[in-house]
C-alpha cells in the first residue's frame, strides 16, 4: 500500500475489484500450484492487505517492508513446497496458465530458475518466475545488498555459474505493450481496457493481449512509462 508511484493502489478498483483481487483470483487458475500466499509488510497500512488476502481465499505472511526475499523466505518456511512461483502484486493480467507453462519448463529443462521477463518479449506486467526452493533458500541466507534483497531472484541471476536460467520463449514481441498497475497512467488504462471489453478475471491472458494490442487508443494512454529496473553495480 505505500507504493512510491501509486499509493494504495492494491486496493483500487479496476472493473468492481481491487487489484489484489485481480492478481489473486487469476492466479489461483493455475493448476500446478497448492498454494497461494500474499507476502506483504509488517507496516500498520497494509493491514487491509492481510485481511483482504484472506477474505480472497489466499494465505498471508508478513515481514519487513524493504527485504522483500525475507518476506519470501517467511512464506516458505510456513508453507514449505519443492518449488517457489514468484508474482508481483501490481500485475493483474497474471496468467494462470503461463504460471503453468512455466512450472513445466522448470521440470523439463532442469533448471533452477524460469522466468518470462528477461526473454524480452512478452508484455511488461505479464512475468511469472518459477525456482526451485533450495535456490530461494540460498539466496535468502546469501544474499546481501539491498537490490538483491528487494529484487527477489536477482541474487540468482547474478551467479549464472551457480544457477541454471531458462527464459520461456514467446512467438509474438510484445515488450511495447504495458500491463502492469504502477502509475495512474497504467491504472486508467487497466479500467478502460476492462470497461471496453468487459473483462473479467476468467479472461484468458492471451485475449487479454490480443485485445490491448489491436486498441492503440487504449496502450497510448500509459506506453510512455518507463519501467523502474533494479540498480545493480
């Protein structure tokens, strides 16, 4: 909730729900994945996340509000798995089915970490990673600077000699388009997109692409943000 470009905005409405409720609900369509937590702050504002995460059906953990890997390791620790997806909450087109597309790739590559992002080509605001959960233990016992600490995976893939990555590959180029909630830019557009085609969380992610791309009017409102990217020496 104390988000610098947009605070409060995982309670904003977008289409009659909040964005929790988008990134929450979308998902838990992914058929690989037992679990869903909300790893948020300890801070006094997001208490109305905590119970919001409940009321959608999800757990909660929370932890310090810049050590986002902590946060991570706190929900491993509470609901031990083999394998960690790690989304953003500021992502409401998330797609349950690339979550699980994503898991497969891990599982047939033998890799230690998959993601969509660092490919280049899909849409911002559509990433999924996936590890396994030795590679988040050992990133959260060794990880020091702050970046590696706010930036979950980055510890990850700054030693390449320790940790496979695999990038799962996409046919169309997306990486103009922008999806994510980060600015009132990015948020009107997510409701004039909803509000146009009437969407709903059911909506495939694909559709929901498909849609943004063919409307020029409505990816213009917010195609002039730039994403803020890790700063790493």
């Amino acid at each position: 909730m104390g988000s610098s470009r947009l605070p409060g905005k995982m309670t904003e409405l977008i289409g009659g729900h909040s964005l929790l409720a988008w990134v929450v609900q979308r998902a838990k369509q992914a058929e690989r994945v037992d679990k869903w937590v909300v790893a948020t702050t300890d801070q006094t504002l997001d208490d109305v996340l905590a119970e919001l995460a409940l009321d959608l059906g999800a757990e909660c953990i929370r932890g310090p509000e810049e050590d986002v890997l902590a946060r991570f390791k706190l929900a491993l620790d509470a609901f031990p798995g083999e394998r960690v997806v790690r989304l953003t909450g500021d992502n409401p087109m998330v797609d349950g089915a690339l979550v699980d597309r994503c898991l497969e790739q891990l599982e047939k590559s033998g890799a230690d970490i998959v993601d969509t992002a660092r490919e280049g080509h899909y849409p911002v605001g559509l990433s999924v990673e996936v590890l396994r959960a030795d590679v988040l233990e050992r990133a959260a016992h060794e990880a020091v600077s702050p970046e590696e600490r706010e930036h979950v995976t980055l510890f990850a893939y700054l030693h390449p000699e320790r940790f496979r990555h695999v990038s799962l590959p996409r046919a169309t180029d997306d990486h103009h388009l922008r999806v994510t909630v980060d600015t009132e830019e990015d948020l009107a557009m997510m409701r004039k997109l909803i509000e146009r085609f009437n969407l709903s969380s059911d909506t495939d992610g694909e559709t929901m692409v498909d849609l943004l791309r063919s409307s020029p009017d409505i990816n213009q409102m917010n195609g002039m943000i730039q994403q803020v990217k890790p700063k790493v020496s």
